[in-house]
C-alpha cells in the first residue's frame, strides 16, 4: 500500500535558527569558547544527520510504497523544498541512455511560480546542466544569469521560471546519469551551504536508484502492454471480421501504449495517394482522418522500398535530411518527429527482419498502407523496442485486411449468386406467367374465335330467314288476294270457299299469318344483334390499334356475362360522353370482361341483392376514365397491393387463376400507357378505376 505524506509545516528547521549567534557565545560552567564551538558544531552535525537519515528514510518509505516514479519524484521533491526552505525543487529525468534530453518528472511549487512539470530540457545547449552531469559534486550557484555560457533561450526560460539561484546535482547509477534534480530559489538571491549540497548529494544517490527501478518497472510494463496489445489485437482478429473496429481498436491502444500525439493508417488507393482511413489523436492536435493531402515528394521509388517492408523513423523532421517538400508536408500536419511503418499484405512469413530504425526489407508483396506514430508537440528519439512493436502490429494489421479482404469476396460471391438465384427465380415466374398468360390469350383467342365462328354461321342462317320474310309476307298477299278473287269470280266456289274456311279457319290464320311475319322479323332483328354484339366482343375484325367506342366494349362484355346477371343483381350504367379512343380492341374488352366478371362473383358471393357501377367519363383533355364498382364485401388492405400480381386470388381453388387483374395490369399499364387502381373498404365494396390516354 502507498505511504501517503500527510502535508504540514516543515518538519525540519533551519539548524542554524536554533543555535546563538557566534557573537553571543559566552563561557558557561568553565568550558573554553573553543570547546563550547566544538560541542555546538557537534550537536549541528548531528542533528543534521538525523535530518538526512529522517528524510532519506522517507524517500525510501516512498520508494517501498510505489513503483509509479511520478508518486516517487513529487515526494521527493516536497520533502526536499519543505526541508530546505526553496521555491521550486525539480527532478529531471533521462528517457533512455541515448537520449541527450531531460524531461521534467517530479516538481514541487512552494508559492505561486511557473510550472516547470513536463518541461523537456536539451543538455547540449545548456552549460550549467553540461557542467552537473559531467561533475561528481553537487553544483550552486548564487547568481544563475551570471553563469557563463547561457544561451538567450536559456535565459528566457530563466526569467520565465523566475530562478535567481539554483542548486543541482545528477543522479547517478552504476556510474550513468538518469537524472537532475534541481533547487530553484525564486524571491532572492541564495548561498547554497556546504550541508545543504551534502543533503543534495545524499537524497541523489538514493533517487539514482528509485529512478533505475522505476525505468525497469515501466520497461517491464511496456512490454507487457505489447504484449497484451499484441494479444488483443489477434484476439480481435480472430473474433470478428469488422476491419474498422480492429484498426481503430489498434491505432488507440498504439497511441496509449506510445504515448505519441496521433496514430493514423493511412490505405492507398491509385498512383500512391490515398486516405487517412482510421486515427486517434490527443488534444489540441487537429484530426487529419480522410484526405489530408499529398505528399507530393512521395515517389514510386520510396513505395517500392516500403513494399519490401522499410520502416523509417524521424527524430526530428527538420533534422533528419529529409527534402524541402516533405518537410513542410509533415510541418502542415503539425508533426515534429513521426515512426512509419508500411502494411503489406499477401506477403511471406517465413523470416522475421532487423529493425535498427533506418531500411529494412521484407519478402515483398502489396502495400496495402502505411501505419504511422505522430509526435507534434517536439521531437522525440524512438526507441527500438517502440518500431518492433510498430511492426508486429502492422503484421497484425495485414492479417486482418487479408482476412476481412477474403471475407468480403465471399460476401460479394455470395451476394451474387443470391442475386443470381433471385433473377433464376424472378425469370421462372415470368416465364410460368408468361405461360398462364399465353393460356389464357389462347383461351380469349379461341372463345374469340368460337364466338366469331358461330356468329358467322348464324349470322348467315339468319340472312336467309331475315331476307325471305319480306317474300313471305308478299307470297302471303298474294295468296290472300287469290282467294278472294276466286270467291267473287266463281259463286259456286263461294260455298266451297265458306266450308273450308270454316274447317280450317282461314280467316284466323289470315288474320294471324301477318303478325307471325312480324315477330319473326323481330327475332331476326334480335339475332342479328346478338351477332354484332358477339363480333364487336371478339373483335377479330380489329387486331391492331383503331378507334373504337369503349361503351361498346362494355355493353358486349356484359353481354357475355348475361348468365351471371340474376334478378337479385342490379346494373346502373351512367355513361358519359366519351371520344373514340385509339386502342386494342380486344384486350380492352378482355379488361372490361375480366372486371366485371370480378365484380359480378364479389355480389353474389354476399348472397343478398347488390348493385353494380358502371360510369365512364372524361377526367382530363387527353384522359378517359371507366369506374366498376361492385357493393361486394371488399378487399382487405394488407393484400391490396398484392391483388396485380400474378397467381394471387382469394377464390376458392378451382374458381380463379390469379390472373385476371394481373392480365388487366399489363392490357392498362404496359401495353397502353394507362393506368389502374383499386379503391375498396372492407364490407363496403370494391371500386377498380381505368384510365385510358386517348392516344397509345
């Protein structure tokens, strides 16, 4: 459990407050003024080897307590300030050996003063930090702007923290520096004691070491976060196939285990420009997700090198010999140091590259994109162990495009031959309707030309009936007339004229022989009708489109439903004036036929008396318009949009094909240009309306 220090007063006074002025000393109990100086020095010394033993025994508490250097190094540095009465104690800390940076890690603010906390501070252009980690002995200083060889930006950042006097010693383990730690005062000017820089020099060695351990703790840790990123990302690929939840899964945990400003893929896509297709980024920096631009110095040449598997990194960018374009690419995006590694897949496996942070080559494949670390706020020096997890996750990376790159053509096969299954399918329903359609033209077509058939032979028996009514009735006159005469020619014939008319009643059968002419020229005429009728419904006079009257169509469509108009049934034609309309005769009438044939079984199935509508009209200029309604039981919403397709019918088996309104669909909507609806509520009847252009 963490030792937490409670915050309170310094625990450990100046020393020098609690003895007498030298000035003031005096002999006390027979003791010599030097004797009484050696005893008080004494007492001083041991007392501040107590304070050093107190407060070493506090930093090893902390130390004992945590690994987290960042607990470790604040402690220290309070307990320092506290101790030593400073403005600002700050603990420097070295990233790695090969660094020549030092970041600020620990920091204690005795009063409102600059924060130097995450500050990085190059050693090269700083003499005084040159002159402490090259020197075994603490270093203090009075006066710190009068230290020579300070640069301007040194000085700035002085005046800017406020140090007027600095006491720093390095941090030292096994002879290597990992640290600084810094005694800033910032309201005066400060002489450092000679027990002041021992103190310092003392809680250094014992912060070398807490330093060493957390730098091997945090190592350990890193890489057992790669190695639980590294797990997670292959668990990940082998539990899903979403590309997009695996790359941004991976470019998070990346940027978090790197502690980098921003982690991007970036895909190509043609002539070597592509898109940022997934990031993660920390405040302020901007996103760059999508097109971020071209790089216009990015050659094939360099793509081919990353092809082989190159991985670059860039310390610095505008010290790394890189040329003026890219440069100010990479400066537009904000980006002061950058780790790229390329993503290539369909690639061999079978041995595993150096990387030492320049070129290395891999057995080539296709470069699929580049799986880049930014680093925006400064340079950085990346590690080794940093690009080797870069690359295995880029590996990683590969797989799971490959596999969701396959998974995808499975798909789209799939996909396709569901497609193609669907079309297979929609075709055999065309066809099989097509068939039933042919059936039922060929039905039309030969009731067509049945009834033309028997019209004509009718029609030719009754030309001889109607053409020799008139001679009968004139035969009958003149028989008529030839008796009479011989009654007024022969008066022995009279006689003979009067018995037979009394046997065989000639006088009725004169009488009645005239209106039995007259009925029979009213069958006749009857039959002829008929006959027009049946030729006007089958209309095999009219196979192409011509001009005919519609109400005709009605009119002889009824009349070949004459067998299913019963008493109980009611027919209101209200007719309005209608242009001839150019069309196909007998598919119109086939329309006509088949709605009211429908709305002739929907009254009857009610099994009480109805009435059916006829109306026409015009609705518009070019536009007529025929109504059937029916006072049937209607037809349910749910299936009334499925009433037009083929094969549907809520008739019992054997009472209808389905194909009816899907016939009268096609006569309406694709052959003339029309159109069709249904209008119906359930217990109220059904309406179907056919709108016809005047010209197809």
């Amino acid at each position: 459990m963490s030792l937490k220090i409670q915050e309170h007063e310094n625990p450990w006074p100046t020393l020098t407050s609690r003895l007498p002025e030298p000035g003031n000393w005096r002999e006390e109990e027979g003791l010599l003024l030097p004797e009484i100086d050696a005893q008080k020095a004494l007492i001083v010394q041991m007392q501040q080897q107590v304070q050093l033993s107190n407060l070493l025994n506090q930093i090893n508490n902390e130390i004992r307590s945590t690994l987290d250097i960042e607990q470790i190094l604040t402690s220290a540095c309070r307990l320092l300030g506290q101790a030593l009465e400073c403005s600002r104690v700050s603990i420097l800390v070295k990233e790695s050996n090969r660094e020549k940076t030092l970041v600020t890690r620990g920091e204690y603010n005795a009063g409102d003063y600059p924060i130097q906390l995450g500050m990085k501070v190059p050693v090269t252009d700083n003499p005084h930090l040159t002159a402490v980690v090259s020197g075994q002995e603490s270093l203090a200083l009075t006066k710190f702007l009068d230290f020579p060889g300070l640069n301007e930006q040194t000085r700035q950042i002085a005046e800017a923290l406020e140090i007027k006097s600095m006491l720093a010693v390095a941090t030292r383990y096994q002879g290597e520096v990992n640290g600084i730690i810094g005694l800033h005062q910032c309201d005066r000017e400060r002489e450092w004691t000679h027990w002041e820089q021992q103190l310092l020099e003392g809680v250094a060695s014992q912060l070398a070491i807490a330093i060493n351990q957390a730098k091997l703790y945090s190592k350990t840790r890193r890489q057992a976060e790669k190695e639980s990123l590294l797990r997670l990302i292959g668990n990940q690929i082998r539990s899903t196939l979403d590309l997009g939840t695996i790359l941004q899964t991976a470019v998070r945990e990346v940027r978090q285990l790197l502690q980098c400003d921003r982690v991007i893929m970036y895909q190509f896509e043609d002539n070597w420009v592509g898109k940022v297709v997934v990031e993660d980024m920390t405040v302020p920096w901007p996103s760059i997700l999508g097109n971020m631009g071209a790089d216009k110095c990015f050659r094939g040449d360099y793509a081919d090198l990353y092809q082989q598997g190159r991985v670059k990194a860039i310390n610095d960018i505008f010290n790394a010999g890189l040329e003026p374009c890219h440069v100010d690419f990479l400066d537009s995006l904000q980006v002061k140091a950058n780790l790229i590694v390329p993503i290539v897949t369909s690639r061999s496996e079978e041995n595993s590259p150096e990387i030492d942070g320049s070129c290395n080559f891999k057995f080539p494949g296709r470069l699929w994109g580049l799986l880049i670390a930014h680093e925006c706020h400064d340079t950085r020096n990346w590690e080794l162990q940093e690009t080797e997890l870069l690359s295995q996750l880029a590996d990683q990376m590969a797989i799971a495009i490959q596999q969701a790159e396959l998974y995808s053509k499975v798909r789209e096969a799939a996909v396709k031959s569901q497609a193609q299954t669907q079309q297979l399918q929609a075709a055999m329903q065309e066809l099989r309707s097509t068939q039933q359609q042919l059936i039922q033209s060929e039905k039309m077509s030969g009731l067509g030309q049945m009834v033309a058939g028997i019209a004509h032979e009718i029609n030719n028996a009754n030309n001889f009936i109607h053409a020799n009514l008139f001679h009968a009735q004139e035969y009958f006159k003149v028989l008529d007339e030839a008796l009479e005469l011989c009654g007024n020619a022969c008066p022995e014939a009279a006689a003979a004229l009067v018995r037979i008319n009394e046997e065989l009643e000639l006088d009725y059968i004169r009488e009645d022989f005239s209106k039995l002419l007259n009925s029979m020229r009213e069958g006749s005429s009857r039959i002829r009708s008929i006959v027009t009728t049946l030729r006007s419904f089958s209309r095999l006079d009219h196979a192409e489109f011509k001009a005919v009257d519609l109400h005709e169509g009605l009119e002889s469509s009824l009349l070949m439903l004459q067998n299913k108009l019963k008493t109980n049934i009611k027919i209101d034609k209200q007719y309005g004036s209608l242009p001839r309309i150019k069309c196909h005769a007998g598919q119109i009438n086939q329309v006509f036929y088949n709605l009211l044939d429908n709305a002739l079984d929907a009254i009857d199935s009610t099994s009480k008396p109805g009435e059916l509508t006829i109306r026409s009209w015009q609705s518009e200029p070019d536009w007529v318009t025929i109504s059937v309604r029916d006072t049937g039981n209607g037809i349910p919403a749910e299936i009334q949009d499925k009433i037009f397709d083929p094969f549907f019918t809520t008739k019992p088996v054997g009472k209808g094909t389905g194909l009816g309104l899907s016939v009268c669909y096609q006569v309406i909507v694709q052959a003339h240009g029309g159109r069709i609806r249904c209008v119906s509520q359930v217990g109220e009847g059904t309406e179907f309306i056919v709108e016809l252009p005047l010209k197809n």
